[in-house]
C-alpha cells in the first residue's frame, strides 16, 4: 500500500518527537517538584496522577478518534502534551505543577491509542505486526534518547529542559497537520457507526484476556523498572552512568527487534507464536537478572529481557486490532488503558517486593509472565469455541 509507505516514517516520526518530549522531563523532574516544595510521596503522587489520566481517558479518546477520525484527536494529544509541558515550566507552585500533569495526562491519552488505530486502519492484516513495530520502535527510541536531552538542558536551568519538550511538541502539531493525511474515510467511519457498541461490549470476548495479558506483562516491566536500579546497585555496585548504558542497550535491542524483527516474525510465525515467544524470553530475562554480578552479565541479561518484551506489545496490539468487533480506536483505547494500569501499580509491588527481598520483584515477574503465558492458552481455547 502506497498510503502505508508513506504514513508509517511519519508516524514513526511522530512518536519519536512525542516520546523524546516526554523522556526530556523525565530526570528533570523531581527535582524540579522539589525545588517547588514536593516531599516524596506528592512525586509519587505527581508520577502517578498522570498515570491514572491515562487510564480513564485512553478508551475514550480511542472511541471519539473511531467517531471523528485519527488525525484530530492525535492533534488534540499533541497538543495537551505541549500545553502541559509549558505549563509545568511555567509552575511557581505545587498545586500547578499537578495541575499541568492532570491536564496532561487527560489530553495526551488521545496519542498512543490513535496512533496505533492508525496503523491498523492503513496496514493489511499481514504487515499489521510490522506497522505496530515500527510506532513500538520510535516509542524506545524516542525514551532513549528524551532523558540525556532533559539531563543536557537541566544544567541551563531546571525550567529549560520543559520549554525544550514543549517546542518540540509544537514542531510535532505542525509535521502532523501538514503531513499526515486522515487514515479512516466517511465510509469507514460510517460502517462503525452501524455496527456501534457500547464500551463495555468493546470489552467481551476473547480479546478481553489479551487485555489482561497486557496488564500481566505491563505490571511485571513497571516493576522492574522501579526497583532495578537499587538491585543493581547492591548486587553488583554499578552507579547512575552505568545503569544508563544498561537501560539504553536494553531499549536499542528491543526497538531494533520492535522495528525490524517483527513484521518478518508475525509474517511467518503469526502473532500468537511470537506473543508466546516473547513471554518467554522475557520469564527467562527475569531469571537471569538473579544472576547480575557486574555491568556485563546486567546489561546482557536485562537486554535479553528487553528483547522479549519488545516482542509482546507490537503483536498483542496487531493480534487486537484484527480480532476486535468494535472499532480500532476502542480496541488500542483499552490496551493502552491496561497498559497505565500496570505502569501505576506495578511501582510500589516492586518497591514492596523488593523491600521484603530484593530479588522477589523478578521471581514476581517470572510468575506473571508465566500467568501471561496460561492467559495466552486460554485465549486460543476461547477462540477455538467460538468457530465450532
């Protein structure tokens, strides 16, 4: 499809520019809610409110995009993004800063989920993997390379690296009205509003397990996230630079496997092997970090993990968007949805986990990939049921 060759570097271009927006302000700021007067817990609060925007408002704004098109509501996004960015540079008060995050986080829900409606809506049920890869692919790449631009601006001063984010959040609202055409036409719109279902009837059937899938693998990666860098650093005594490395190699293995390796393995394999694949790899990359005895063994072995986790999101979100009855909108609306609820609780059962023994927040996670593993099975069966 020509559509497809044309849209895809764009869109890959666009979530680049948002995640690289969205990692700026990631080392920024809790020093930065700090300065304001943030004790611990209102970060927490702070990390989190955002979060839980996420949550309540991805389905939504997948279903508004199902009703009045892609490219609107991923402005609408961007737009959010940007707003909440200036915002926070502009805040001189806690109560702002949370301000600007709610705001945020309600706005900016509209980006993920109509994004990857986009990719289902211009790509064939075979390249669907390929596509969602590839928006997988820009989202790492763009977290790699957000939090060393935040750290370079932070020295200029602790506003700067917000006004940066939101310029180029703006940069990316103009690439997207000038670049990217609408993806679901009149017609398309008008056959899903013919067979409309509610948001819960959107939420039936087999697919509702991939959901729980998801938040399975979302909840286990959210843990590790929260407590590795402590694990690292009492296991094998490897500072902040260090980790860095390890969590940039991690993150170019799995956007090199997300934007090269997927479209070629869902094409031969299917999603559901390479789902299955990737659960495991990831189970056995948990494994291994009870191992780490120094930067080598960390990297290789977190970066194994990463790999498979790589593997999973791209091919759930393909597997979804073929298998749905309601629109694509609402179907990556609800994956994203179950994605944030992961992200908010898996932090403080890591924290907690790894506050009882510091290597139960990866035993914890080679049991909920191996509950991801059984969901898989039992989504297959459903799905067998239903044909006969």
């Amino acid at each position: 499809m020509l559509e497809t060759k044309k849209a895809l570097p764009i869109l890959f271009l666009v979530m680049f520019l948002v995640m690289v927006g969205f990692g700026i302000i990631i080392p920024v700021l809790p020093f930065y809610a700090e300065n304001i007067g943030a004790s611990p817990t209102q970060l927490g609060l702070l990390m989190a409110v955002y979060s839980l925007m996420q949550l309540l408002f991805a389905p939504v704004w997948g279903r508004i995009s199902d009703r009045i098109g892609r490219k609107p509501v991923i402005m609408i996004g961007i737009f959010g993004l940007g707003l909440s960015f200036f915002l926070m540079g502009l805040s001189s008060s806690l109560w702002m800063l949370f301000a600007a995050r709610i705001i945020g986080g309600f706005l900016s829900a509209a980006n993920m989920p109509t994004v990857m409606a986009y990719v289902a809506d211009i790509t064939t049920s075979e390249d669907r993997g390929k596509g969602m890869g590839i928006v997988g692919a820009a989202t790492g790449l763009g977290f790699i390379f957000g939090p060393a631009i935040g750290g370079i601006f932070s020295k200029m001063s602790l506003n700067m690296p917000f006004y940066i984010a939101g310029t180029s959040s703006v940069l990316t609202l103009f690439l997207v009205f000038f670049l990217l055409k609408e993806s679901l036409t009149e017609e398309k719109r008008n056959q899903q509003q013919t067979k409309k279902t509610s948001l819960r009837d959107s939420f039936n059937g087999p697919v509702s397990t991939l959901f729980i899938l998801q938040l399975f693998i979302s909840l286990s990666l959210a843990g590790l996230e929260a407590t590795f860098a402590y694990y690292a650093a009492e296991k094998a005594g490897l500072g902040t630079i260090n980790l860095g490395y390890i969590f940039m190699i991690m993150g170019l293995a799995s956007a090199f496997v997300q934007g090269g390796l997927i479209g070629r393995l869902t094409k031969k394999f299917g999603e559901g092997r390479v789902i299955q694949a990737g659960i495991l790899i990831s189970a056995i990359g948990f494994g291994l970090i009870l191992l780490v005895e120094n930067f080598t063994t960390a990297a290789i072995f977190l970066t194994i993990f990463g790999i498979g986790n790589g593997m999973i999101r791209p091919s759930i979100s393909a597997l979804i968007t073929k298998t749905t009855t309601s629109g694509h909108g609402s179907a990556t609306g609800f994956l994203s949805s179950f994605d944030s609820l992961g992200r908010i609780i898996g932090p403080p059962v890591g924290g907690w986990l790894f506050s009882i023994t510091i290597g139960l927040p990866y035993i914890s996670g080679i049991v909920l990939s191996l509950i991801a593993f059984v969901l898989y099975r039992f989504y297959t069966a459903r799905v067998k049921q239903l044909h006969y």
